[in-house]
C-alpha cells in the first residue's frame, strides 16, 4: 500500500538548496539528483520498512549517485520526510525534526 507522504519544512528547504548546489556545479545536475530523490522517495512508499533503522522511529534510504540520504520517520498512514542530509554533515544534526 502507498502511503502518502510529507515533508518536514527544514528537509524541504534542504532538498531545493542541494538541487540548486548541483545544478550550479553542472548543468542538468540539479535534476539528476532530484530524479534519484523522487526515486528513493518511491522505494520508500513502496517499502518502508526495508531501511537502516536509526532510532526507534527514524530509518535512512541513501540516494543513488549521490552522497546524501533521506531521513524519515513512518506510520500506517504517512511517510515523514525529516531531513535530506548530506552524508559528510555532522551526523543526527535533524534530531529534533517531526
């Protein structure tokens, strides 16, 4: 079952500032990484459970080509994005987000 899905305010100003890091950096960049974004987002609706566990509600889904992860949280009813963090960011720094 697709559950739906939402984000976190911080984990969405994340993502459009990463796309625009790529996207300044090489043209077309931005939207490959936004491409593989929406496609781990997809894996996630469809398999949420099948990520690294990070705390007792918290999983992880690494995006593909890309050295960023998707943090979120899940219910029988929504997916909770709570962070687009770069894996070389101190780590747990999205700790406080719902």
């Amino acid at each position: 079952m697709i559950r739906a899905f939402s984000f976190n305010e911080e984990a969405e100003r994340e993502l459009a500032e990463a796309v625009e890091f790529y996207e300044e950096a090489s043209s077309g960049l931005g939207t490959a990484f936004l491409d593989e974004v929406e496609r781990a987002i997809a894996s996630i609706l469809r398999f949420p459970k099948a990520n690294t566990l990070l705390s007792k509600t918290v999983r992880r889904k690494i995006v593909t080509r890309f050295p960023y992860s998707i943090l979120y949280s899940s219910s029988s009813q929504e997916i909770r994005i709570l962070a687009i963090a770069n894996q070389k960011r101190r780590p747990f720094y999205w700790r406080s987000r719902r």
